[in-house]
C-alpha cells in the first residue's frame, strides 16, 4: 500500500478512551504529498463539475484530514492535508468531497472529511 509508511506509528487517542490508529508524521506527510496535491484537483474538478455552487452554512477549515503526530508529541491529533475548493458553503463542499477522499483511499492513504467550524 503506497499510503502505508513505514514511519507511522500506531498510538491511543487517549482522552476517555482507549482507540488506536495509523498516525502520519512529517517524513509520511512529505512522502505522499503529491497524492494530496491529486486529491485536492480532482475535488476542486468534481466541485465545478457540479456547477461550482456555494450552498449551505458559511465553514472555515473544511477538508480532510489524516491522524497526525508532530515531533515529541505523545498523542496523535487530525490535521488538515487537502484543502476544500474555494467555496464557503459546507453543503456544496460535502456533496463534492467524495472522489477526492476515494483517490487517497486507493493508494492507501487513512483520511476523513472534515466540515470546519461556523463562521
């Protein structure tokens, strides 16, 4: 699996409960940075595909995202690597994330979609 590096770790989440997962750290992110760079074309491709439409609440932020673990840390946190088309709408943003994060997951890339925060 291309997005499978060798240097993730497998840590806990910990807060209030125990849940591991697949952490990137900076020499993975450096690693699959051209497959996010393609993710993020062909979600800004399926964006105007749709009519470019900015639809729904005023978001900042959206994207996905990927377990991250920076240098020294001990815990993981979720990190944005592909930025959203330049729409506020999150409606419109969600409705044409979908190919984008389908790419990552075919060459094994671990990612979600996030909305942002109200703005």
């Amino acid at each position: 699996m291309k997005g499978k590096c060798e240097a993730m770790k497998k840590v806990d989440v910990g807060y209030n409960e125990t849940k591991m997962v697949d952490a990137y750290q900076n020499k993975d992110l450096q690693r699959i940075y051209a497959d996010l760079q393609q993710a993020e074309t062909i979600w800004y491709e399926e964006w105007k595909e749709q009519g470019q439409k900015d639809e729904g609440t005023c978001t900042g932020g959206k994207g996905l995202q990927v377990w991250y673990i920076g240098p020294r840390k001990r815990r993981p946190t979720l990190r944005t690597v592909v930025a959203a088309p330049p729409v506020q709408g999150n409606m419109s943003a969600y409705r044409s994330h979908a190919p984008a994060l389908e790419y990552l997951e075919s060459v094994g890339v671990e990612a979600s979609y996030y909305d942002g925060w109200m703005d």
